[in-house]
C-alpha cells in the first residue's frame, strides 16, 4: 500500500510538474503578461523622449529664427533707411534711431505728409517691434493706409529735440 501510494504521488508529482514546465515554457513569439507590459513601459518611455525631442529641436529653431530675424532688423535699422508700409509704398527714412532703445524716429516722405489729415507732423515715433527686414529693406507691419489712420488717431507728443 505504501508503495502504491508513492506511485501515486509521484505520479502527481510529475504530472504537476509536466503541467508547470508547459505554463512556464512559452513560445518566442507568445509573451507574457509581464514582458508585454515592460515593453509597453519601453514604448512609452521612447515616445516621450521622442516627442520631448521633437520640442526641444523646434524651440531652437524658432529661437534660432527669431534670433536671425532680429539680427536682420538691427542691421537695418540705420539713420537714412528707408522704411516701407506692407503694400511695398515708402513712407519715410529713419530719422533717428534707439529712443529708449525700443523705438525708432521716422522722418514721413512728403507724400505721406500730404496724407495726414493732422497739421505738422513731419516724424513719428515707430516701435522696433513694428518694423521686419524684408527684401526692400525695413517694412512696417500695416499699409499706407492703416499707418496714416494710426498717426491721425495715435497720440501727440512734441519735442524741441532736432
């Protein structure tokens, strides 16, 4: 009886084992719940390096653009440029340049002059941000016409400089 006993269970045994050793054993192809999670994780993580990548490399091309067009525009801006509206017209020179380090004096071509509804007013004031660098030289960022609306209704200022 002792004997059949020991078949038995070793017969269990390795029938328990035989059982194990196919949970355990998987094909190449066929992953385990834990694998396929570790590699989901991976993918993740390399996504977001990627994309966190992608982020940085556009920053600096922006930078690097902004950076350039900034450079254009201040070696541009010059006394005696010449200083166009959008729609390519001449709306003066530069007078005079870094008031308050942020503002350029546009010295209005009679044309321009002759268009202002307001009695004489011969230069204007302009924000650099206002100006971009363009083939033709510094280009305002509104036409002839929004420019003279924007002297006659902007503030006035008079100063005894020359």
């Amino acid at each position: 009886m002792k004997t059949r006993i020991l078949s038995t269970t070793a017969a269990a045994l390795v029938l328990a084992g035989a059982a194990g050793a196919q949970t355990m054993q998987t094909p190449d192809d066929d992953m385990t719940v834990t694998g396929q999670a570790a590699d989901a994780g991976q993918e993740i993580v390399d996504t977001g390096q990627a994309a966190a990548g992608a982020v940085v490399e556009g920053a600096e091309e922006t930078y690097g653009a902004a950076s350039n067009a900034a450079a254009q525009i201040d070696a541009a801006v010059t006394e005696d440029a010449i200083v166009r509206s959008s729609d390519g017209e001449i709306v003066g020179t530069i007078y005079r340049t870094d008031l308050d380090g942020d503002r350029v004096l546009i010295d209005l071509d009679g044309e321009m002059e002759n268009q202002i509804a307001r009695e004489g007013v011969e230069r204007v004031a302009v924000q650099v941000r206002s100006l971009m660098a363009g083939e033709e030289g510094l280009m305002l960022d509104m036409s002839r016409d929004q420019f003279a609306a924007a002297i006659e209704t902007g503030p006035t200022e008079t100063t005894a400089r020359n």
